[in-house]
C-alpha cells in the first residue's frame, strides 16, 4: 500500500496534505507515515511467522526516537553499531535484552556500556575485538554474549559502497578463519556463545545471494554442532531492496519460503536486521523551490534541500521520485533539481521532466532511511525539522536546527 498519495491534486501523507505540513513546519522537512512503518515491520515478521525469529531493526536507517519508540510499542528487536544508538533505543523504550551489537570498530567504552546494559548479542568481528570483549567482561564480573560475523565472500550485486559480503571488504571473519575462532571463544571464561552472524549488503533485490550466503552459514553452523558448539540463533542481517524506481523487490513470503526449506530441522532462532526494508519508503523529504534558470539550454531547479540533507544521490548516485505536491502552472521542461550548497555534486534530481515555478514545493520519496541520519551541516546550514504522521494528525517529532543549535558547543579563543 502506497500512503503517500494524490488526492484531487494535493499529495498527501495518510490523511494528512503535505502543503499544510510545509505551511506549518517549513521546508525542507522529513515527513513519515506511521502506518507505513507499522506495515513494513509487520509484513516483515509475518512472513517468517511459522518459525521462531526476531526482527532487529537496523538504527542506522532512521534513528529518531519517535521512529524507535514505535518499533518498541511493536516489541521490534534492534541491531545497532554505536555507544550512541544504544542510549536511543533505550531511550525510546527498546528493551536491552532485544539488541544485538554489530559494527567493526567497537570501542571499550561501547562494549562496556553494552555489557552493563544486559544487551542480547554482540556480532564480533574480528580476534581484537573478542579478546577485548573477554577481557572487559571479566574486569566487570559478567559474561558477554557473541556470535561471530561471517564474512561469506558473497557478491550481493549491489553498490559497492553498501557491500559487506566480499572478502575484500572490512567487514567479519573469513569462512576459513570462523571455526577457530569460535573454539577460541568456547575457552574463554567470560564469553558465551549464542550465535552465528552474516551481512552482505543493503539494498539487494535478487534472492540468489541472500541464499548462497546462507548455504555457506549453514555448513558453519553444522560443523560447530560436530565440534560441541550448538548454537541458539543465525542471524542473517538485514539488505532486503526497496523500489526506488523500477527495481523488482523480493517477495518476502518467497524469501521466507526460501529461508526456511534451507534451514531444514535445524531449530536456531531467526535473527534478522532490516532498516531500509522498514522506513524508506515511510519518507519523504518536502522541499520549495526557490527558483529556476537556465544555463546554454541547460535547467536547473534550485531547491532548498541540499546534499547535507540528503547525501544519497550525490553519494550513491541514486534515483529518488520526485512530485509536485500541487500541480504547477507553465510548460514541462527536463530539470535537474539543485541546492544551494556550494559543489557541483549538489544535486537530489537530474533530468526529470516537471512544470516548476518558484515557491512550488516537491516532495523527493524514499527518504525514510538514510536521509535524515546522513545529513550534516555543511555550509553551516541547519538541518531539517522531521514530521511524523498518524492518520489525521502530524506531529514535530524532531525540530528544525538553528544557529544557535550549531554553535552551542564551540567556543572563540581566548584573547
């Protein structure tokens, strides 16, 4: 279901106009459909509702505390990489004994908060960081929770800067590596094992690799259970695609259909870690335009969203919808939509043909994950308010930054 929609010429969030958003918060401003992530997380976890399984939702997508506080009211799980994303989710309500740790630069600190908070799981990525963690934990008295991330060396066919599963990349332990450190951590005294841990990519839309990483996990799990080692979860992370423009998503019943025949009689409890899957398409970012020009035949929309707003197409070189919110007077023309940030590869838009005049305002879909959390503030701009919408109603659930947000921690020199 789509919850961003055209009604008689006004686009609307559920049951809400985004004009009226804009008129009341400004622009540029991140709106969110609750019940578009209510849908996304639930489809998720019914798919795979004839085998025990958790759904940690990935932090780093959307981290806003009216985001996770929701996932926590749907009992969500939640996979997080930092000390900071720990203090959010507990923050919002999320349950210590619900998160797993991923992320392969851990700090002590991290690890020791983690560890005094009680959380599920660490994914431990590397010898250094094991023993660090056994370490640790024996300063404090208590036993830290581990699985081991594999790296599978899968091609999960996507960006090369959101692929995790090649050897190549910084990312877990090699296949060939992953048996002898697991023996290690059974003689630790402070660790218990619990499970096995792989992450290919984000934004994958063929099942083939999700199921060849699996196949190599599998064999792993099966050769522990030999060594004495019995797992309690497999962890398969997140990377499920989105559409963003014609891609063909995975069906999630098929992938689950998938998932489990390969799993087979084994009874390990099902991790997994989606983020995209789960708010980008719950997003837009609503943007005015401030006005247009032409450059030798070239058309340029100069917006008031930026790169620090939303890095991804400058980034990733991604293609993201872009929609009038009202329809707009005066011919079409093929415009690349712009900011005011001083680089060339300022840009959310290029070539997209759209009747634009100044004050028009867009709205740039599929910006619930990596939108919000990517921004900066770059040229001192400050960084965008973010709206949650609930049927009728909208709420400011983050408001927008000003000056003076910026320039509270720093301070002149002394004279």
């Amino acid at each position: 279901m789509n919850y961003f929609e055209n009604r008689d010429g006004d686009l609307h969030a559920e049951d809400v106009s985004l004009s009226e958003i804009a008129n009341t918060h400004g622009t540029p401003t991140f709106v969110y459909s609750k019940a578009a992530i209510v849908d996304a997380y639930t489809q998720f976890s019914a798919a795979f509702s004839r085998h025990e399984h958790r759904i940690c939702y990935a932090v780093k997508a959307n981290s806003n505390l009216a985001v996770l506080g929701l996932l926590a009211s749907l009992q969500a799980s939640f996979d997080i990489v930092s000390g900071g994303e720990l203090q959010r989710v507990l923050r919002a309500g999320g349950q210590a004994d619900r998160i797993v740790f991923s992320g392969v630069g851990k700090q002590a600190w991290e690890l020791r908060e983690a560890l005094s908070a009680g959380i599920a799981c660490f994914n431990v990525e590397s010898e250094f960081e094991l023993e660090q963690l056994q370490n640790i934990a024996q300063d404090m008295d208590k036993r830290a929770p581990i699985s081991i991330r594999v790296n599978p060396d899968v091609d999960a066919g996507t960006h090369p800067y959101i692929s995790t599963g090649l050897k190549e990349n910084k990312f877990g332990v090699s296949t060939s590596k992953a048996l002898a450190l697991y023996d290690r951590a059974s003689n630790m005294s402070h660790i218990s094992i619990v499970g096995i841990d792989c992450h290919i990519g984000s934004q994958i839309t063929e099942l083939a690799p999700f199921l060849e990483a699996m196949t190599k996990i599998i064999e792993l799990v099966d050769s522990l259970e030999a060594d004495g080692i019995t797992l309690e979860h497999i962890d398969l992370g997140g990377g499920i695609g989105v559409v963003y423009k014609d891609e063909e998503a995975i069906n999630l019943d098929t992938f689950a259909a998938s998932v489990l025949q390969l799993l087979g009689h084994r009874k390990q409890t099902l991790l997994f870690e989606p983020g995209r899957y789960i708010v980008a398409n719950a997003g837009v970012l609503v943007s005015t335009v401030i006005g247009t020009k032409n450059n030798e035949g070239k058309d340029f929309a100069i917006i008031d969203a930026a790169m620090n707003d939303l890095i991804r197409p400058a980034l990733y070189q991604s293609w993201q919808k872009v929609e009038l919110l009202k329809p707009s007077a005066g011919a079409r023309r093929t415009y690349d939509l712009v900011g005011p940030v001083c680089e060339t590869g300022d840009f959310l838009a290029k070539g997209r043909d759209l009747s634009l005049n100044e004050g028009d305002r867009v709205a740039i879909h599929s910006s619930g994950a990596y939108g919000f959390v990517m921004s900066s503030n770059y040229n001192s701009r400050n960084r965008a308010a973010e709206i949650m919408v609930d049927g009728s109603h909208f709420h400011e659930v983050r408001a927008r930054e000003t000056i003076e947000d910026q320039l509270r921690l720093e301070s002149l020199l002394p004279n």
